[in-house]
C-alpha cells in the first residue's frame, strides 16, 4: 500500500495573522521536562538518561477549525432537518473510512461556482458513478497557497445545489482544498448584501442536511481520481462543532 497525507502541518502561525485564526504553540524541551520531573516527583536530573526529561508540547491556541478539520452538521446550524444538529463525537466511524473520488476543479478561477454540471461532467469522464459512502473531495489546487496570508479569499466553492446532489447519492462527507468549502467568504457577503436575502452567504454549509465536510485539504495531486480509499477520523471532542483529522488516502500498489 502507499499512503497519501493529505492533512496540512500543523505549525505555530506567523505573527501578522489575526487572532481567531491564529494556532500558537508552546515548546517544552527535555532541561525543562527534566526541571518539571525533579518538581513533581523528586527525581534528580542525574537519574536520568544525559539528564534529560520528557519534551511536551502545549496548545495555547488551536481553534478545531484552524487546521485540515472535519466539520460536524452541527456547526452549521443547532438543528439540522428539524432535529438537533449532530456534534464531531456523535458521527458515525463508518463515515470517515471509505472510498474516495476526486473532482478536479482547479480549472476553477477564484469565487467560481462548482455547480451540478461540473460534477456530473467530470463523474463522466472518469468514469465513476457514485456509491453510498464514497468521500469525494475537491481539488482546486489553492493548497499551494496555504501557508500565504491571502489563502482564506482563494478558491472556488461548491454550490448549495452540488452538495444537495452529492449527498442525495449517498455522500456524507465532502473535502475541499482550499479554505472553505463554499465561496470565499468575501464572494459570499458581497452577494448576500447586494441580494439582501437569507440562503446566500454559507449557502452550502447551511443546506440543512446531516453531512460532514473536510476543509484545508492538501495533496490531492498525487491522487488518481479513484481507486483509493480515505481514513478521515476526526478527534473525539464531546460536543464540537469540528475536529482536526489525519487525514491520509491509501492506495493499493
């Protein structure tokens, strides 16, 4: 087997990024694990191994959405088809390993539409029909922009009428390498403004149906467009809205 990593690295972030949007991470060495062993427990450095302790690492900021991540139904709205939206720990496993397809959209420009049509014709030409449980994820090629402060406005976004046909088929859990799975979010609040009507900015994401998305994907390129199956298993956060995930496609051969 050989094995894709399609998940993003997760590194402390540059200091010009805003806040919400920011992972900051605090690096404890083996002096300082060494330091926190003698404190805690009474052993000496010199019953150590070169006098060294654990090396741990802190979170001091990571938001479950700011790395590759599987949203929930339930960050999309509190109640999804009348019932309570789900949360990342309720989904079923059985979601987040399966077949996968990809769809390439990178000839895309930024804020197009990925509609029906482009789905259904690129199903056709190669040679795929959807089946219950495949995971297919997009690709824009806006990954070879994810380190760069503009990334978030890069991309195309899946329309609210594509991911209704995808889930009618059977999908339940879509990917996107880019940012977000609709438009930019600029593209979506320049038009909900000018239409001044609810369903238009996070159109896709508030479609009302219990699916999951994978957002900040990378790699698709070294992917065929089937014959290869996604592990996608978010962490087990009780009650969040999305979880990060390695996410990693296996491919026989």
């Amino acid at each position: 087997m050989r094995f894709v990593d399609l998940s993003a690295p997760i590194s402390q972030s540059p200091a010009e990024l805003p806040d919400p949007l920011r992972t900051d991470i605090e690096f404890h060495d083996h002096s300082e694990g060494a330091r926190q062993i003698e404190a805690l427990l009474g052993v000496p450095p010199r019953l150590l191994r070169d006098g060294e302790g654990w090396a741990t690492e802190t979170f001091t900021r990571f938001g479950t959405h700011n790395s590759t991540h599987v949203d929930a139904p339930y960050h999309y709205n509190s109640r999804i088809g009348g019932e309570p939206g789900e949360t990342i720990d309720e989904l079923p496993l059985e979601w987040f390993f399966s077949d996968g397809v990809v769809l390439d959209m990178t000839a895309k420009e930024d804020g197009d539409a990925v509609d029906v049509p482009d789905a259904e014709a690129e199903l056709e030409r190669i040679g795929h029909e959807l089946a219950e449980l495949d995971i297919v994820l997009v690709r824009t090629g806006r990954d070879a922009h994810i380190d760069e402060p503009g990334y978030m406005g890069l991309g195309p976004g899946v329309t609210v009428a594509a991911t209704r046909w995808l889930f009618e088929r059977g999908v339940r859990v879509m990917g996107i390498d880019a940012w977000g799975w609709d438009q930019p979010l600029h593209v979506q609040a320049q038009q909900a403004m000018e239409r001044d009507e609810p369903g238009v900015f996070w159109a896709a994401h508030q479609a009302d149906l219990p699916y999951s998305q994978i957002e900040r994907l990378v790699n698709l390129d070294q992917l065929p467009p089937t014959g290869f199956k996604v592990a996608c298993f978010p962490l087990r956060l009780v009650r969040g809205s999305a979880a990060p995930a390695r996410v990693v496609a296996i491919l026989e051969g």
